[in-house]
C-alpha cells in the first residue's frame, strides 16, 4: 500500500464496520505485516474481525513506528505478536488471547481490553511485562468478577499503571464465583502506590456480586485522592441494600463521592465504553456536590443517539412495508372488482342469449334469478 502524503492521516481499514469481516489469503498474517512494514507512516490501524487464514502456523510481527492507535477486534486469537510501537497513545483490544500484543504498549495513555474468555496465559504475560504502562491515564477493562483469571488480570494491569486516573470497569460474570475476593485477597494484590492518582472510577453492569462489592470497598480505602465512584447497576439487578452498604463504607479520600446511577443503559459496543451520561458538577472551590441529591450536566448520550437513529431506520423502514402491503391490498381489491363485473356482464350476456334463443326457438325456459339475489346468497353458485 504506498504511503499517503505527510499532510494527510493515514488509516488502514481492515473492516468499516465490527459486523463486517475480511478474509486475507493463506499465510494472512505473514500478508498483514508486511502491509504494515510497506506503511511506515500509517498513525492509526483497525483490525475488526478480519480472518487471517492459516494463521494459527504462522509467526509474525506488526511493526509500525508512527503508529498513535490500534484497534483489533476479533471473535479469535491471531498468532502475531506486536514489535513496540513508540508513538502508540490508544489501544483497543478485544477478543482471546490478545493480552500478547500488549507487549508493544508501553506508552499508551488510554487503554481497553475486553475478553470475556481470560486463560490462565494471559495472567502469565501481563505478570511477565518487563515496563510499566507510565503514561497510562485511562484504563477500560471488562471483568468477570466470578473468575479468578479475570481478577488477576486486573489487578496485574492496575499494578503496572501508576499514573492512572479514570478506571472504567465493566462486570460481565453473574454466576457461581470460583473465588473469594475479600479483603485479604485484594490486599495481597495492592501495592502501596497503587490508585495513587486515581480520581474517578466507574462500575457498569454491576449486579451486585459480594466480590464486586469487596472491590468498591477496597477502592474507596486505597485510592487517596479518588473523587467519585459511579455505580451503574446492570438490568435487573437488585441493589438497594448494596447502595446502602457501599455509602456508608470508609473512604481514605476526603472528597470521595459514591453515585448509584439509574439502570445502565445497553452499551454492548467495545469502544467508547469510558464515556458516560452524566458527571458530577464541581463547583469552584473544588467541593462536591451532595451525593443525595447531585445536579448533573447532561451530556450527549451517544448510545442513545444510536438507538434513536436505529429506530428512526426501523421505523422508516415499517412505513415502507405497511405502505406497500396496503399497496398491494388495494391491488388486490381493484383486481377483485374487476373479475366481479366481468362475472357480472357475463352473466347478463348469457341471460339475453339463452332469453333471445328462448324466443327464436320457441323454447320456454325457468325464469333467471336477478343479479342481486345471486350476489346476496350466502351460498355462492358452484361452491362446495
């Protein structure tokens, strides 16, 4: 692929769209490469579900220097690994095995990692990470807190963030836990310059789960400087008495606010996922505002957005269908009008002739019933 100009942003789009998919021909990993390496200005690389065939033999190596984000989205494990890549400030991770490629992101400063299958494997490498993520400043993660694997994970990354300041944690498991994160537990996983500059945390889909309730109360004790932690119950959810039990919880934090927000809205998308809908207003002297009863700044809820849009296409889309059902309805109608007059002359055409050869031949005949008795008989002739 030849370079662009200098002035102009360089994109490869393995995919438009996270529905859509590409299929890159045998060795496909190997062809990725070496469409990067041919590429040494490219600044930001979408890989959304593109299927490299043969991929599970090959061995190869992303290199981009001047890469500033990188997206790889995929429902399978690529068998590629990812050289460093200095200038990279975002990435977005989601699917199996991927905890590998962040062997090359050590100066990112925003950061997502989704997989809702967490091997063992992937605990061993974020362990094995020879580097600190020292500029990471915004960390999404999603995490099955009913899974030992997935907390671990966690953990490891949020050890390895020292600068971190936004955590956005989105909870995905609601089933019988394998472990009990309890406070003995998380404190073995703490360091003591761990949340340091964490300032404001959100849960999302939390449903209640005793080990996500044993993290809020550890975050709330560890993070010194923390200002809000935002709770957003998944649907369903019942968590009134967890309100209760998580605000009256000790904070190490001076201007610590817990805020349960109303249900989540669905976000099944992987990105973005570090906005939300609402934020609490500070005022001037840097106080915050009552947790009971917060004004907020309503913000553009994009989710929404998307959703209004969709049913916006739907209901389009309904009207054209409805239009042309009654389309073909009155279609249908007239046609039937006219069969029935043609049925209708027909008969009074031979009505006359039998009545007119009736005559000529002398040859009496029972009378006709009129066209409305036969039109008004509950029985139609000839039917069965």
């Amino acid at each position: 692929m030849a370079a662009s100009p200098p002035n102009r942003k360089r994109r490869l789009a393995a995919a438009e769209a996270e529905a859509s998919r590409i299929s890159l021909p045998e060795h496909g990993g190997k062809a990725l490469a070496a469409l990067f390496a041919g590429s040494p200005l490219l600044e930001e690389v979408e890989l959304m579900n593109a299927l490299l065939v043969g991929d599970g033999a090959d061995e190869w190596v992303i290199r981009a220097p001047n890469l500033r984000k990188l997206i790889m989205v995929a429902p399978f494990p690529y068998a590629g690994r990812v050289e460093e890549l200095p200038r990279l400030e975002e990435g977005i991770l989601c699917g199996p095995n991927y905890a590998k490629f962040l062997t090359g992101m050590a100066h990112v400063t925003k950061l997502e990692f989704v997989c809702s299958f967490m091997r063992s494997t992937e605990v061993d490498v974020v362990e094995q990470l020879p580097f600190l993520f020292e500029k990471l400043r915004s960390l999404v993660i999603s995490v099955n807190f009913c899974r030992m694997s997935h907390v671990l994970f966690m953990f490891c990354l949020l050890r390895s963030a020292p600068v971190l300041e936004e955590l956005d944690v989105l909870g995905q498991g609601d089933d019988a836990q394998d472990i009990d994160a309890n406070d003995e537990f998380l404190n073995a996983q703490s360091t003591n310059d761990m949340f340091a500059k964490l300032r404001v945390v959100r849960m999302k889909k939390v449903v209640c789960l005793s080990n996500e309730m044993h993290f809020m109360e550890f975050v709330l004790n560890k993070a010194r400087v923390l200002r809000v932690l935002s709770v957003y119950p998944s649907s369903g959810s019942t968590y009134i008495n967890a309100q209760a039990i998580i605000r009256e919880q000790p904070r190490v934090s001076p201007d610590a606010q817990v805020i349960f927000m109303n249900r989540e809205s669905a976000n099944n998308g992987y990105m973005h996922t570090s906005s939300v809908n609402y934020e609490l207003e500070t005022i001037r002297s840097g106080t915050w505002l009552d947790v009971e009863h917060p004004r907020k700044i309503h913000r553009l809820d994009l989710d929404a957005v998307d959703q209004q849009k969709q049913l916006e296409k739907v209901l389009l889309q309904t009207q054209k269908e409805g239009k042309k059902s009654n389309e073909e309805a009155q279609a249908r109608h007239e046609d039937t009008k006219r069969r029935l007059k043609f049925c209708v002359a027909a008969n009074e055409y031979f009505t006359s002739t039998l009545k007119y050869l009736s005559e000529k031949s002398n040859v009496p005949i029972p009378p006709f019933p009129d066209s409305s008795s036969v039109s008004s008989s509950s029985q139609p002739v000839g039917s069965y």
